[in-house]
C-alpha cells in the first residue's frame, strides 16, 4: 500500500496532507502563531490546589492555566493505590516541571503531566522510569521479545532512565537504536542543566515542528515519497532526515511544480468537503456529521441509492461503504471524545456484523487509540477516538457570527413581532416624538407588506409614529429602535 506526504510550507502555516492509494486519509495543519504545544517541558508555578477534583492548576505562561491531576504526577502514580492527596504533594507558589500531554481545547487548558517522555525516532526515553517497554502495536510476542533483549544490552545497569520501543524500531539495528539512547540522553542532559535557576513560568523544551514530527512519527516502510514545496525546507528536513532518520532521505523530494502542490493532488477540495456537514457516497447515500461540545454524530442516508435487487440489500450495501467513509472522515476531520454512528437500521444479523467489521477494518489504518462497540438496543454503535488536538472544522473554523453557532437563524416574521415587543417596551418606558426601526431588509419588507396591519395597530395603540429604515449591513436577527 502506497502512502505519500505532501508538505505545503507558507510563512504563516504548514500543511501536510497524507495521500494513501491517490487518496487523502489525513490532514494535520500547524499555525506559527498558535503551535500546538504537546511534549513542551516547562518549569510552572502551582496557582491553585483543588482537595475536592485531586487536581491543581499551574501556571505555564498560556492565557489559561494547565491541569494537574494527581494521577499524572509521577511518584504518586508509581505508589499504588495508596497514594497521599495531591493537597500534601503540592502547596501554591510551588516550582514545578512538567510536560504537556494534551493542547489546550476549546476552554479546557492543557493537561500535564510531571512524568517526562522524551520522543526520538526509534524509542521514547524515560528518565525517571528505570523500565523498558514495548510498543503494543508490535504484536509478535518473539519480536517484542527480542527488541526488549536487544534494547537491554544497549542500556547499562548503571545509568538512569528507561525506554519504550516505538514501532520503527522493528528492522533497526544496534547501532541505530545506540545512537538513539546517546541523542536522547544527551538531549535530556541539556534540558535537566537549562532547568537550573530558571524562574516560572518557563519553557525548556520544546517539541519539533510539524515537517520533522511527519519524519519522527508518521513515516513508515510503506511510505514511497515525501514531497516538499520549499526549497529552504526541503533542505531543513533534508538535514534533519541526514542525523537522525538516513532511511528517509532518499524519500524525500522538492516539488518545484508553478501549480500549488495542493491544488495538484485535489487536497484542497478535499478541506472543503472535510468542512461540510454533509459527505455524498458514491453509490447516491449520503453522511450528514454534527460535531458538538460533547460528541460527534454521524446518521446515514440511501439518498438516491435504489441499485440493489430489494430494500434489504440496498440497505446492507449503503452501511458498507458508509462504515469505510466514516473512517476516513474521522482521520480526516480528526474527531475525538465520544462518536455515535446511525447506520441505516438492519434487520439481518449477519448483515449488521458484517458492517460492523467492515467498519473495525477500515478504522484499524487508524494510528489514533480508540475503542468500538457493537450495536446497542436503538442500533447506534458507540465509539470514542482518543482527542489530543483540535478538530480540522474548530481550527479552520469559528462559530457563525449571525446564528451563533446554532446553525439556524430566526425568520424574519419572528423577529418582527420582537421588534413590536420592543417597540411597546420602548413606549411605556419612554415618551418619544417618534421610534424609527432600523432592521434588516428581509424585516422591513414584510412590515411593509403582510404584517403592515400588525404595525399600524401598534402604531395607534401607543400614539406614537413609528418609522421604518432597512439597513443592509444587519444580519436578519439584528435590529435598533431609535427614539426621536
């Protein structure tokens, strides 16, 4: 199976698009101005202890403070059950350092922990944890095994710190894994001295950008191109690839092309259906996707599809390629926290474990941890997909300033009896010459036309003159009363 980056570098931005089979499956998006700070090592200062929620809030020198719980504060976590409250482990005032798990988001601030990870290419060093550990998504238990002998060796008694072994350290050799453990040790060793006499809040580390994250994290052996539109990047990664990943160097290509390397590879398209509520199937179905404060929800619709030989099987075959797009959608938007998915209702059994492990397959090219269940009683699975960054609609996107985000904007009859609301308010309350409506178009329109009668009434009733004047700039639930 073919995958390919694509890496659009702009001063303010950088997009990377994964392409598997000609087909766009993931977009990650970095803004200089707002990079994401996940594996940022900070020294913080403690604001405040909360007994009741076992957690505390410290300062990291964001706009909001970060949280602590005392489940991610390392000598606690390592001491069983029989751990003391987070009130007797940490005091306000106190210095701190800690290391960001999750990215601020929405108004949630970002979620630390005191245990520090620090990621190479091949493993993920421990310096607090003398334990060697496996990736899980390395399943031969004779691989696992021989990885945690080899690593060992490597490792002196001596030293401090642990490993986990990440997945591409499967076909790596000693001397790759040993230059690993020194880079790592090495870089540790900088951050430990950095930290010394350094006053909170403070940053001590920080994580890699997002062209060199795609060479750590997402490159693997299935990987068959990584195309660069800068040059001055392609050289950066080109380096960078040279010390700490030599396999992914030859991979790498500038694309020197005058057409942007997104608009070549119909990325850009693709951002905008991964913007939009609803997602068309080729069989004529279609998805419609409601992403909410607490979840997201996908419902399933035929559409026009009527190709199958009856109902049952037009059904069983919309489910199919719905339980297939679903998962893409969910890489592609990068959707997390809790998901509830309204397949088409099935009668067959059969039918409905088949969509169900249809939908199990085409999720497990997913890297992101997440759990499935089956069909519950009302025939909705339920899932959860691990959120460890903003969705593509909350980072490309804002709530609509006219609807607020409800999605739905009031008529204008609605708004033109609360303007005759208002309007009686103003009159009891007010002794005016005359109130002028200022009000969208749309407004005045039907004021002038079919509720006309409604406002001369009014007009009677309050003995006052009531003028009417469309303003364009208004959005339709927008209005003013001026008292003259």
């Amino acid at each position: 199976m073919s995958i390919e980056f694509l890496i659009n570098f702009t001063p303010q931005e950088t997009r990377v698009a994964l392409v598997e089979q000609g087909v766009v499956q993931e977009l990650h998006v970095e803004r200089i101005a707002n990079r994401g700070i996940v594996g940022n090592i900070y020294v913080g200062k403690v604001v405040r202890v909360l007994p009741g929620m076992q957690s505390a809030f410290i300062d990291i020198g964001l706009d909001r403070t970060a949280f602590l719980h005392v489940a991610d504060i390392w000598s606690e976590r390592h001491n069983g059950e029989g751990g003391r409250p987070i009130e007797r482990i940490l005091s306000e005032g106190q210095s701190l350092t800690v290391q960001v798990l999750k990215d601020p988001i929405g108004t949630k601030g970002a979620r630390l922990s005191t245990q520090i990870s620090i990621a190479g290419r091949l493993l993920v060093y421990l310096p607090q944890d003398k334990h060697i550990g496996i990736s899980q998504r390395i399943e031969d238990e004779s691989e696992r095994e021989s990885l945690r002998g080899r690593l060992t060796r490597l490792v002196p008694d001596d030293e401090t710190g642990g490993f986990i072994v990440r997945t591409m350290a499967e076909s790596a050799s000693d001397d790759e894994l040993a230059a690993d453990i020194a880079y790592l040790r090495k870089l540790w060793s900088e951050i430990r001295n950095g930290a010394s006499g350094r006053k909170p809040p403070s940053l001590l580390y920080e994580d890699l950008d997002l062209g060199q994250r795609v060479l750590r994290d997402l490159v693997g052996d299935e990987t068959s191109r990584i195309m660069v539109d800068s040059r001055e990047n392609f050289q950066k990664l080109s380096a960078f690839a040279a010390v700490y990943s030599p396999k992914v160097l030859p991979l790498l290509v500038h694309y020197a092309g005058d057409r942007p390397i997104f608009d070549l590879h119909n990325v850009e398209d693709e951002i905008q259906r991964a913007l939009a509520r609803r997602v068309d199937l080729k069989s004529g179905g279609y998805l419609i996707i409601d992403q909410t404060e607490a979840m997201t929800t996908v419902d399933v619709n035929t559409g026009g599809f009527v190709g199958a030989r009856n109902f049952d099987d037009t059904i069983f075959k919309t489910n199919l390629e719905a339980a297939q797009t679903i998962a893409r959608q969910l890489r592609l938007r990068n959707l997390g926290g809790i998901i509830i998915i309204d397949f088409i209702d099935m009668e067959n059994v059969e039918h409905r474990d088949m969509v169900l492990a249809e939908f199990r397959k085409a999720l497990s090219r997913d890297h992101t941890k997440m759990s499935v269940n089956g069909f519950t009683a009302l025939g909705l699975v339920e899932m959860t997909r691990k959120r460890t960054r903003e969705s593509l609609a909350h980072l490309l996107c804002e709530p609509c300033p006219t609807c607020e985000g409800r999605g739905e904007v009031k008529t204008a009859r609605t708004v033109c009896f609360e303007i005759l609301r208002e309007l009686l308010r103003e009159a009891r309350q007010f002794n005016a010459r005359e109130f002028r409506v200022l009000a969208a178009p749309h407004v005045i329109d039907l004021f002038l036309d079919e509720e006309s009668q409604s406002l001369a009434m009014l007009s009677d009733f309050i003995d006052k003159k009531v003028s009417l004047h469309p303003e364009a700039s208004y959005t339709q639930e927008q209005f003013d009363i001026v008292l003259l």
